[in-house]
C-alpha cells in the first residue's frame, strides 16, 4: 500500500486516459486496465500528451479487479450496455464502482448495488470543471457524497441530477437538433459554425461533435432514443450515422464533419449524403436563435421536471459544456 490515494480506470481510451490524467495531475496513483493489449500499451504517451509533463504513479493492470486498498473504480469503456453491466457484477474488493456513461441509465448498468454510481467527467476533462453524479435507485446516499467529494479533490464541481440519465446529454443533442434543423434549412455546415461562434461558443456544433467522436455520439443516440423521442429525420442524425459505419468517426481518426490535414476543410463525403435528406424550403427566422431553441426548450424541461436546481443547471452549461448563460434568456 502507498501513501496516496488511488483510482483504478477500466479503459484507456479517450476518455479513460483523460480521466488518468487528471487524477495523476492530482496526486493520486493510478492504475489502468484494458482488454485491447495495444491500447494499454498507448496509455503513457497519451497521458504524457495530455498532462504535458513527465508521467508518474501510473500502472498498467491486465486484470480488471482493483488493489484491495483503492476504493474508486472509474469504467470508461465504449457506450455498450451489455459489456458495463457484465463489469458492473465483478468483484470490486468492497470499491465504489461507477461508470463514464454520458447516455446509458444507470439502473440499466446496476439497479442493486449501493455502491454503484454514474460519475460522468465531461470532455475534455483536463478543461471541463464539472463531473455529473447520477445515482440509481439503489446507490447509496454515502456513496453519493463520497463520489461528491473526491469530485471536489480533482478540481471539479459534483452536479447531483436525479432521472438516472445524463442531462447534460439530453441538453448536447438538442443543440445538435438546431444544428441539423439549420442544414436543414439550407444553411451549410461553415454557416452555422460562424452563428455559433458570434454567439459565444468556442467550437461550433460540428467541431464539437468531432472533437467528442461520432461512434460515441451513434451509440449515446441509440440510448437516449429510448429514454427520449428524438427527431429521427434530422439530417445531422443521419450523417453522423453514415460516417461513423464508414470508420470516418472524428478528428481522432482525421476525417469525421471535417477532414483534418494541413487545412481543416468539410468532409466531402457529406455533399454526397446530404442529397439523401430532405431539405426544406428556406425561411425567414433568427439562425443564432433559432440554434439554440431546442436547447432553451430542453433547459426549461428539465428545470419543470424538478431534476436539478437552476443553480445547477448554470454549471451543466458553463462548465459542462462551455454555453454562454446570456443564450439561456432567464432562463
């Protein structure tokens, strides 16, 4: 046993080695799992990259049971329900169990365990100072605030949502929505990225959506769908399923909205799928406001479902998601 605190991280992709980072750049010692052999043996050049300094009481694990003195397991494995559940029932030696889910439900994973937490850091998670905890009905209250406390301890502010899904989630896609609902329109890709930036965003919706990863943004979509009606004929929907079937899945892998070389430029296969939609006539309406109303509408939703305080919800926004609250009106 060692002095300092550890964690224990199942997965090391994008997010699990974010997540090592973090808690490396902490204090904490840290030990990571994977059942791709060749990502493990990536780890430590990625944390490198992401902490920009030397790396440090970080191990490599093969087997997916945590030392007997570490007491957080973090999962971070791909939005697949089935494969977190089977993790979820392995023995824990008496850990906290919680999963990265920004989609699934966390009674979907485990609905018995007390000990068994949703725990959603926010991408890039060296930059986002929110983590997101949501219980299931059965996690435990201790659970809960002990998960609230060591969010405190890596420099992140705890949001407490009840609902069992996350809401920062349920807010993304409905800015992705206006997106699409603006192509829709007429208006193209480099348009609707300006609108979002004259408003105060710092990426704009398709940036974004490459930089979180359009595999993961299929299967959190598949998940939400059956918790939400989400609108099945937007285009941005389509196109984020047709490229990632294709392998082209973001800015990771250099082609997803946007093909990334020496100059960023939109992605030509999506002129090819665009045809496959229908494009409504263009009309007369605000663009910038007209981006973010299915946010407002979402915001408002989940404020009337009494799921978090307004307090909350303003650092979903800000720190979850780097909104600026002046598009939120009173809200």
């Amino acid at each position: 046993m060692v002095n300092r605190p550890g964690v224990f991280i199942v997965g090391a992709g994008q997010m699990g080695c974010e997540i090592a980072a973090c808690h490396m750049l902490h204090g904490y010692e840290v030990f990571v799992t994977d059942k791709d052999k060749k990502v493990l043996s990536a780890v430590f050049e990625r944390i490198h990259q992401l902490a920009g300094r030397p790396v440090e009481h970080v191990h490599l694990c093969e087997e997916n049971t945590p030392p007997s003195w570490v007491s957080l397991v973090l999962e971070c494995i791909t939005e697949e329900a089935r494969t977190k559940q089977a993790l979820a029932a392995l023995p824990k030696n008496g850990a906290i169990w919680t999963s990265n889910t920004s989609a699934i439900p966390a009674d979907m994973i485990s609905f018995t365990d007390p000990k068994f937490c949703v725990f959603h850091f926010c991408h890039p998670v060296l930059l986002r100072n929110m983590i997101e905890v949501i219980p299931s009905k059965a996690t435990s209250q201790e659970t809960v605030m002990t998960l609230c406390d060591h969010a405190m301890k890596v420099g992140k502010t705890p949001v407490i949502e009840k609902g069992g899904i996350s809401l920062l989630n349920r807010i993304l896609f409905a800015y992705f929505q206006g997106a699409g609902e603006l192509l829709q329109a007429g208006l193209t890709i480099g348009q609707i990225e300006s609108i979002s930036k004259i408003v105060g965003m710092g990426i704009g919706p398709f940036t974004f959506a490459d930089e979180i990863g359009l595999a993961t943004l299929w299967r959190a979509g598949y998940y939400l769908q059956k918790c939400f009606p989400v609108n099945r004929s937007n285009p941005l929907t389509q196109i984020i399923i047709k490229l990632a079937a294709g392998g082209q899945t973001g800015r990771r892998v250099g082609r997803g909205f946007y093909v990334y070389g020496k100059r960023k430029v939109v992605n030509p296969k999506i002129l090819e799928i665009l045809p496959q939609v229908e494009i409504q006539r263009p009309i007369r309406f605000n663009a910038p406001d007209f981006l973010f109303k299915r946010v407002r509408q979402e915001v408002m939703k989940i404020l009337e479902e009494h799921l978090i305080p307004p307090v909350d919800m303003k650092t979903i926004l800000r720190d979850g998601l780097d909104f600026p609250l002046s598009l939120m009106g009173k809200n």
